[in-house]
C-alpha cells in the first residue's frame, strides 16, 4: 500500500518536532506543521517554533505551515485545511514524504480523517448570545455538538465561542461541505514520561523567558495588535500580555502560566487517546530512547506499511 502522509505526534517538550526533523534529513521528505499557533509571524518564542530544529548538520529541512499569517489574525480550522491541502499537494508533486508534525490534535485529526472543508463566517447574533458566559459554561455547550471541537481544544472563551460557531454552523451547512481526500497514512505518537514532561516543561519555559519571551510579546503589543486578541492565543501570550498590561505580577505570570502549560500537555495526551478510542493506531515511541532507535523503529514501521500483506 502506497504511504500518502507519515504522522508524528505527541505533547509539547515531547520532542517530536526533533524527531520529525531528524527523520526527514534520512528520508528526504518535508514537514507539515500541524500546530496551530505557529502559522503566526512573529510568534516565535511563545509558539515554541524552534526553527534551529529544521537544520540537520548541513541540511535544511523544508517545512510548511509555519508563519504564513499576520499575528493578530484569526485563523481556523478550515483555512488550515485548505492551506495544508495546498502545501501537500506541492510536497507530493516533488515526489517527496509529507511528514505532518504537531501537537494540535485537533488539526492533526482533521487531516487524517477526511474532515469536510467548510468555510464558516461570524454568527454575531450567537456570539452576543454567548457573551459573558464563562468557559465552563461554554465548554459545557460545546460537548453537546457532533463535532471535532470539545473542550481540549479551547482554552478561552473566545476559543469555545468560535468553536461553538462552526459547530452550529455546519449542523445547518453540510450540503456545502467540500470533500478533503483521504490519505493513507501511518501515525506514530512520541511518549514521554509525565514527570520527564513535566521537568522539561518547567525547564524550556524558562529558558524561553530568558530568551525574551516577555519582550516578544511586548513588541506584537508596539506592533498594533491589542492584548485581546493576544490573550486570544492562550497558553504563553495569554499569561504574558497579562504580565505586560500589569494584571499579573511576574511571579504570579510564571507560576500560573507554568501551571497552565502543564494541563495543556495533559489535554493533547487526553486527545491522543481518544483518536485511540475513535479507532486510530497510534504507534507510540518512548521519547527517552536514542535518536537512532526511534528513528529505526520509525524505517521499520514505514516498511512494514508498504509490504503487501499475505493471508
């Protein structure tokens, strides 16, 4: 069977984006970000894009997906679908491995199982219905649609309305859904220890701040974008606009944002067991082994997908 798209998922601090990297300088393919705030210029240091990653020695690795979009701009689901589709087809022309890579589950699962294009316009009637309701409240509403969406993916409330409004949208759209194609693919999970996670979690951040992490975030703020639509973002640009706009102190940003970014780990994992639970095989791969045991247990995998199967 031919191998349309190789998968390489995980938590964040999991080290996949190395491996990923690492594989694709040995298999000459190219990486498809499946993360989704990295597709903003200028969210660097917040977004954990690690671009040093994608040189392996003396080779460069192409990669796609990553700062295709002006920070400040909402971007969904569906755009991403499109962009993707765009860049794999590129990919594929230049008969090389696509090598989707991200810790987004929600991205992640929506390329691999077909999901319909829709594109979904505001609904300010809804969002004036939501507003001020509270992210439990929102989350709660969100869990009672057929969709994609729950409440793993959303860490505020502008995040779980939007949600909410492609959910109600494509209830009443689906004879305008575009069909995605499906790709065959192979999906591998890169695991980690929850307390190595947890370490390297706690470590990256503030290495991350000592990299100027605060003064990124200070510089998207200069550059026009307003602290709404940073904290938009959650996570890192969440906690550090409200450090910048002095509702946080610096201690009070590090502790909460570290505890946050450790339940996020935990919901991707929550998520990558449920795509278990909807019927994918994720081939998990302990993150502690040597690069080149996982890289072969990876070359193994791939080979053992392209042999023809006998009864």
């Amino acid at each position: 069977m031919n191998l349309d798209l190789l998968a390489i998922i995980g938590p964040t601090a999991s080290g996949k984006t190395n491996l990923a990297t690492a594989l694709a300088a040995r298999l000459d393919a190219e990486i498809l970000s499946g993360d989704s705030r990295q597709v903003y210029r200028g969210m660097d240091l917040g977004t954990g894009k690690d671009l040093s990653d994608y040189q392996v020695g003396d080779k460069p690795i192409p990669y796609h997906l990553i700062d295709i979009v002006e920070a400040g701009t909402r971007y969904d689901l569906h755009q991403y679908q499109k962009d993707f589709l765009q860049a794999y087809e590129a990919i594929k022309q230049r008969h090389k491995l696509p090598i989707l890579c991200g810790g987004t589950g929600l991205y992640v699962e929506a390329v691999l199982k077909a999901y319909k294009l829709l594109t979904v316009p505001q609904n300010p009637v809804l969002r004036k219905e939501l507003d001020g309701k509270s992210l439990e409240e929102l989350t709660a509403l969100l869990a009672t649609y057929k969709t994609l969406h729950n409440k793993t993916d959303v860490d505020t409330a502008k995040r779980a309305i939007r949600a909410i409004e492609i959910a109600v949208y494509e209830q009443a759209h689906t004879s305008e859904e575009i069909p995605f194609p499906r790709l065959n693919h192979l999906l591998v999970g890169v695991s980690i220890d929850r307390e190595a996670r947890r370490e390297k979690i706690t470590k990256r951040l503030y290495a991350r701040l000592e990299q100027g992490m605060v003064d990124e975030v200070k510089a998207l703020l200069e550059n026009g974008i307003a602290p709404e639509d940073l904290i938009y973002y959650g996570l890192e640009y969440k906690y550090l606009t409200l450090y910048v706009i002095g509702k946080l102190t610096y201690t009070e940003m590090c502790k909460q944002l570290e505890i946050a970014i450790h339940q996020f780990a935990k919901r991707q994992m929550t998520w990558f067991r449920g795509m278990e639970r909807r019927g994918f095989t994720i081939h998990w791969i302990d993150s502690s082994l040597p690069m080149e045991e996982k890289l072969q247990q990876i070359e193994d995998l791939i080979t053992q997908y392209k042999t023809p199967k006998t009864i």
